[in-house]
C-alpha cells in the first residue's frame, strides 16, 4: 500500500501542471481516503446484514469479493490516464 501510493505521488507531479500540484496532492489524498473508507464501510454492511445467515467463509468470501470489483474498477478507470502533451 504504502509503496503503490509513494508511486501514485510521482505520477502526479509528473503529469500535473506546476500551478495545478497543489490541488491535485489533495484531490489525491482525499480519493485515497474516501476510497478506503467507501470500501471498509460497505464490508461492515455486507458482513452485519448477512452474519447471522451465511456461514462464514461465504461470508468473507463475499466481502473479499466486493474488495476485488473495487480494485477492477479503479484498474479500469486508471488506465484512461494519459501523459499529457
């Protein structure tokens, strides 16, 4: 985690504009943030709604899966990231 985010600073600055590296460092961090806490808090939805009715590994299964669909869909998304010109 820390290793991909050192990166994802680098990239950054790279591909932003002087004047815009401030706002982008924030946008970058709270994207960061929020994204962690979207994730965790929909586990803690999926596992308090169905604890009671779903054995375990099904369970985590479920959560691990949800975890994995978010990381597809930020893969998907980033790759329309282009240097610009």
């Amino acid at each position: 985690m820390g290793l991909s985010m050192a990166s994802n600073s680098v990239l950054l600055f790279d591909y932003s504009p002087p004047e815009d590296r401030g706002a982008n460092s924030a946008a970058i961090q709270m994207s960061d943030s929020l994204g962690g806490l979207l994730v965790i808090g929909a586990a803690g939805v999926v596992y308090a709604a169905v604890r009671d009715t779903w054995p375990p590994t099904q369970l985590y299964l479920a959560i691990f899966a949800l975890s994995g669909l978010v990381m597809v869909l930020a893969n998907v998304v980033a790759r329309r990231v282009r240097r610009p010109t």
